[in-house]
C-alpha cells in the first residue's frame, strides 16, 4: 500500500510543475514583444528628434538670412524672400522616411 500513495503523491508535485512549466514561456514571450515594442519607440523618438533638429536649423538660417538683408537696408520683398529661400534650402537636410520638405509654391504662401 504504501507503495501506491508514494506513486500517487509523486504524480500530484508532477503535475503542479507540468501546469507551470508553460508559465515561463508566456512570460518570456511578452517580455519579448514589450522590449521589442520599447527599442521601437525610442528609435522612432530619435529620429524624429533629429528631423526636427534639421528643420529648426533650415529655419534658423533662413530667419538669419532675412535678417542680414534688413540690417544691410534691403527693403525689396522678393530679394529678401529668395535669400531665405536659398539658405534655408541649404541647411535642411533630406528628412527621413515618410516627412517630406515643403515645396517651393507652399513655403512662400507660409512665408507670406
């Protein structure tokens, strides 16, 4: 008798362990996915820390261009305007992926 209830109490730790054996896989895997998710963030966060970088400076160069031409007494609109154009078309890098720069017809009327 006492052979059998060591067989049955052997089969009961068995199969608490066997039910929690899958425990970790599950756990791991949602780690995974959640680190995976995580570096996808801040990749996303970087790059679009360094297109706004880029814009900024475009901007900043055209604001200084415009302001050079006023200091020197320039008064002429399009003048103005077209150097702006030029130094900020300068600085502004090609962004990455789906950003695209402002065409020329649609930074004028922003301009304006």
């Amino acid at each position: 008798m006492r052979h059998r209830a060591d067989h049955r109490q052997r089969k009961v730790g068995q199969g608490v362990a066997g039910r929690q054996g899958g425990q970790g896989f599950v756990l791991l895997t949602l780690f995974l996915v959640t680190l995976i998710a995580l570096v996808g963030l801040g990749v996303d966060g970087g790059i679009l820390y360094l297109n706004h970088r880029a814009m900024q400076n475009a901007a900043d160069a055209g604001a200084f261009a415009g302001a050079r031409l006023l200091a020197k007494s320039v008064r002429d609109t399009p003048t103005i305007r077209a150097e702006i154009e030029k130094f900020a078309g300068k600085k502004l890098r090609k962004p990455t992926s789906g950003i695209r720069r402002m065409s020329s017809k649609a930074s004028s009327r922003a301009i304006a």
